[in-house]
C-alpha cells in the first residue's frame, strides 16, 4: 500500500498538479492538506472522472482537509470531536478495511508569544485525547499531514539561526512528542535519516528551494503493526520546481500490507 501526503494550498488551482501526481505514483491513498475551499466549490468530479475517491471537509481561503483513494472509504469522520464541528477543516479519518488514516493540517502558531501558538500546543493535547479514545498502538493506524513541526534539528536548514520559532521549538516538539508517544513511529526518518531532505520551502524566502533552505514539516508516522511492514519513504521535489507550486511537495512510504 502507498500512502502520501500533500499540502497542495489550495486544491482549485493545483488540481490538474494532483491529478497529474496520481496517475504517475499510483498511490492507494493520498492526504491534502490547505485545500482552502468551502465543500460546494471542491473540484470532486475531476478525481472521480478520473476513477478516485475522495471525502473532503474545507472552508473558504483557509484550512481544509481531503482524501483521495483508490479505493471507496469503510468510513469518514472528520474533527477531533471535542468542540462540536471547529476543527473539522483541520482532521479527517479515513478507514479502508483495518487500516486508519488521520490526515491533520495542525494550526501553525504565528509567533511565540501568540494566543495562536498556545492554540497550537492545546490542539496537540486534544489530538492526543482523541487518539486515546478512539484507538490503541496496535491498531493500524497512520498519521500523516503538515504537522507544522520540525522535531529534530535536522528537520530544518539551520537549527541554531531558526530556533525558536513556532514549528522548531521546545514547547511544540513536547507537544508533538506527547501525541507520537502513543505509539507512533516516524517513518519518515526510519527511511530517510540524512540531513537535507525536506517537504517545505518558504515562498518568502527568496531561492529557498534553489538553496534547499527547507524544513521538514509535512510527516508519515505509523503505529508498530504497519511501521513493521514498512519498506520505505520518499519525497518528490519536482511539483516544487514547477510553475505555481505549493511551497510544499509530495511525500510517500509504501507498506506491505
């Protein structure tokens, strides 16, 4: 099974770059992050023209959550369940036979001293809850999207000249580290342990892909029952170079399951 992750920013305007992606990779499920667009307007009919399924939850110009699948979901939920719809634009679960998919887009935090930030940390927390309601480590379960969290130095260009900021800080890797200690395994850097591999490059940091000033934000982590069957990972920078990218790009890891 090939699962992936991608935050398109705004799925209207990359939906021919999606689709393109998925005729070419051919994964089983694919997660979107910042489709950026309320449900009445998502282009749905160009990926199920196209022989996809896809579940979808989103708002107008911000947040928004989908997935695509080759295969029609047992079941969609969206949401964390806890504040009677909010954070519906930000998780959705898809589950295909026994294996869950939790694609989340987790709030950036604007600045550290920011009501924002601490918003940031709160959702990491209610995430965990909804983890330990919901699931157990020996379920098949993957976690993937922009996490918005680069936990470990390597996780970015320069550690030293970034830290702290929001997604490169001891407050949001703590955070973050409370949610994989359910039982999570990051699958990402089991298959890609090196430096300078990375999902992320800021628009506004001119020549930044050019210069690969990057950041590993957007993750694939797994519970042991499928990290075990885990045989390996990728990033695809090419929809980066292209006009009118994402500043992010396309991460997979195929299973044997």
């Amino acid at each position: 099974m090939r699962i992936a992750t991608f935050n398109c920013n705004s799925i209207r305007i990359r939906a021919e770059a999606v689709l393109a992606w998925l005729a070419e990779y051919k994964p089983d499920m694919l997660a979107l992050q910042e489709t950026k667009v309320p449900d009445k307007d998502f282009p749905a009919a160009c990926f199920e023209d196209a022989g996809w399924h896809v579940a979808f939850r989103g708002e107008k110009s911000y947040n928004g959550v989908a997935v695509i699948s080759r295969m029609a979901p047992d079941d969609v939920s969206f949401g964390l369940g806890d504040d009677e719809g909010a954070s519906e634009t930000r998780l959705i679960r898809v589950r295909v036979g026994d294996i869950h998919l939790i694609n989340t887009y987790v709030p950036q935090g604007q600045s550290l001293l920011s009501e924002k930030f601490q918003f940031k940390l709160e959702w990491f927390s209610r995430l965990r809850r909804y983890l330990d309601n919901g699931f157990a480590p020996t379920d098949k379960v993957v976690w993937v999207g922009d996490l918005n969290v680069a936990p470990l130095p390597i996780d970015v260009y320069d550690s030293k000249a970034i830290w702290p900021h929001v997604c490169h800080s001891q407050p949001v890797i703590d955070a973050f580290a409370s949610v994989t200690g359910f039982g999570f395994h990051d699958i990402f850097r089991k298959h890609l342990p090196d430096a300078g591999t990375f999902t992320f490059w800021d628009y506004r940091q001119r020549g930044s892909l050019d210069r690969n000033q990057g950041w590993r934000i957007d993750h694939i982590l797994a519970t042991e029952p499928l990290e075990k069957t885990s045989r390996s990972c990728a990033v695809d920078i090419e929809p980066r170079k292209r006009d009118r990218p994402s500043d992010h790009t396309f991460v997979y890891a195929d299973f044997d399951v």
